[in-house]
C-alpha cells in the first residue's frame, strides 16, 4: 500500500519543539541593525585566527585526522590529557550526541526553565519527555530541591548550564556537587565560563564522578560562532562514547587550525573578554538607574527584568527594532512577561541600546 511520506517519517519529529534561526535571516538582510539577541561576540577573528585557517586549505583535499596535537592542548587547559576530549561542531553538536548516547524512547531528560531552547527538542527528537523544573522566583536561582526530587527510575540526562543561560546564575558548588552524587549522567554545560576569571572549571568533577561530562564551545568568548567549535571533557570512557555517536570528521580542518591558532594566543580571547565585560558594568549601571533590574552579567548576555514598568516582551522588542536592534524574546517567567535579555556589540551598537533605554524607559 502507498503511503504519504509523512507516514514513513517518525512521529515525533512532528511533535518536539523546534529551535528557530530564522532571525538569522533576517538579521543577514539588514546589517545596519544591531545583533545584540544571539549571544554572538562583536569582535571578528584576528589575522593569526585568519592566516591559520587560510594555511588550512591547502589540504582541504584531505580528510581530517583526530587533531591528537589540538587536543592534547585542549586538555592541558584543564589539567587533562588528550583521551579526555572529543572536538564537537560547536556545542551544539554536543547538544545532540548527549541525547542519543543517553536516551531511549519514554526516557528523561532534567533540566531548568528557562534554558537555552534547543535542549528540550534535541531530547524530543529521541522520542524522551523532557521534565523542566522552574528556577526559583525570588532570585532566579536553580530549585536544586525541586530538580532532585524530580528524579525518578527514568530520568537519564541532567543538565546544568553554569552560568545559566538565560539568568546569568550560577549553582552553588554544593549544589552541583548534590546532582553529581545521584550517578545520572550529568551535562555541566560551561560555555559562559570564559567571562569569569576568578572561576576555575568544574572540569575536576570527572575525575571522582564518571558519569559527570562538561560542554564547552568557543562559540562565545572566543567569537567562532560562524566557524563552528566546541570540545566535550570527560573521563576516557565518556569520550569514547562521544567519539562513537559523533559523525567521522565532524570538525572541519578549518575550524580546527582556527581553534589552534586562538588557544596559541590568548591575549585575543583576553581582549575579547574586556570588551564584553565593561559594557556589562555600563549596562549594568544604566539599567539600574532606569528602575530595571538587570540579572548577574557573568556571561556575554544579561537577562532584563522589566516587567515593573508595565511593557511586555513584545512590546519592548518592538520599540527596540524601530530603533535598529534587535534583543532577544524571553518568554514568560513565573506567568510574568516584560523580560528580555541584551549582548553586547560593538561600542556604537552597545551605545545605540544605552540610547533606547534612556528614551524607552525614562
């Protein structure tokens, strides 16, 4: 008997959520608007970045190898050897491979709300329910009570983004230390480390926890968004398992000599660095003077709450695209609307939104 296509298709691709780039489009077609909704870095790669990755294609004929050289420096950033890596295409190759190393069909996968939105539907794609447990009202910490006792025979993944996106918290290490002793598999997720000197990797945790993994991309305050590179740290084991559901050859040698080239010269992260965090101490500041309440800026994006002032989400969006910015749409949190959340850009970008909220919100 023939069938429709969608018949053959399984089903629940046709129920998980779906993550949504189409502002890229749009945001492609107007250049002179500001990008600060995506979490994005201002600052393009340097020459050295550039050079590396032109020297690159000469054997962009060949196939890439394990980069054993890359990863060996990877892992002596932490204090690990080269066994302890798997390269990812950004972190979200991460985000999909974890999910279909760990979850069968009727599954759970444990995590906050809000979170960055593409975790629930690569979980849903597995056919597994995804259990979201609200962050605290009062402060937007994570309900560390409320997630364990969620906990049940099917719960197979945690995840913990530290610092959260999009809050900006971090867990206190206890806590963590609390989801690391339930031997689920657990996804520390540090992609906004970099922002905090003063907060070293939790990437120890491996050692005494096997089950334990961490995430981590250069997407942020590296600034490869479009060039695609993140890393997986975890005990040998786990890293096996990564490099086994990982496509073969899923880091191009281009984003690997760009990896390279940037872990070679640190001072470019380290600048890229200072840029954010300044505008995050301006914005900061601003945004308090304006009766807002700007949530902890401890990566390249700070959560807004502006729901005092009556405005909704959308309406603040709007009025902030009349005036060429985009800011990116956080939905509801505890059935209050009125947040939004900001990353900077560049010193006149990041100018243009101090502009906004004075004449917005004054």
């Amino acid at each position: 008997m023939k069938k429709n296509l969608k018949d053959w298709i399984v089903p629940w691709l046709y129920t998980s959520r779906e993550y949504n780039v189409g502002i890229l489009d749009e945001a492609m077609d107007n250049p002179d608007t500001a990008r600060l909704m995506l979490n994005e870095n201002p600052i393009p790669p340097s020459e050295k970045v550039i050079q590396a990755v032109a020297d690159s294609l000469r054997h962009g004929n060949w196939y890439p190898d394990s980069f054993l050289r890359l990863r060996t420096k990877i892992g002596k950033m932490y204090g690990l050897g080269p066994n302890n890596v798997a390269l990812a295409n950004g972190s979200s190759d991460t985000i999909d491979a974890m999910m279909r190393v760990f979850l069968q069909p009727g599954d759970e996968f444990l995590l906050s709300t809000p979170t960055f939105e593409l975790f629930p539907p690569r979980a849903e794609l597995c056919n597994a329910k995804v259990v979201q447990v609200p962050v605290r009202k009062d402060n937007l910490n994570y309900d560390v009570d409320g997630m364990l006792n969620a906990i049940n025979d099917r719960t197979k993944l945690i995840l913990i983004i530290n610092p959260n996106n999009p809050t900006g918290v971090f867990i206190d290490d206890a806590d963590l230390d609390r989801f690391c002793e339930t031997g689920v598999p657990l996804c520390v997720d540090e992609a906004y480390l970099d922002y905090n000197l003063d907060r070293p990797s939790k990437a120890s945790l491996i050692e005494k926890y096997p089950q334990v993994f961490l995430s981590v991309t250069f997407s942020k305050a590296y600034g490869f968004c479009g060039i695609r590179f993140g890393f997986v740290l975890g005990s040998e084991e786990m890293v096996a398992a990564f490099n086994r559901m990982f496509l073969p050859w899923n880091v191009s040698r281009m984003a690997a000599a760009a990896a390279e080239a940037i872990i070679d010269n640190p001072a470019e992260v380290k600048s890229k660095v200072e840029h954010n965090n300044r505008w995050m101490a301006i914005f900061t500041e601003e945004l308090e003077k304006l009766g807002l309440k700007p949530f902890p800026a401890n990566g390249n994006y700070m959560l807004i709450d502006g729901t005092m002032t009556g405005k909704t989400t959308e309406e603040i969006l709007k009025a902030a695209l009349d005036e060429k910015i985009y800011l990116k749409k956080i939905g509801e949190i505890h059935g209050k609307t009125g947040y939004f959340r900001v990353t900077p850009g560049t010193d006149e970008e990041n100018e243009r939104f101090m502009k906004f909220i004075r004449t917005y919100f004054a």
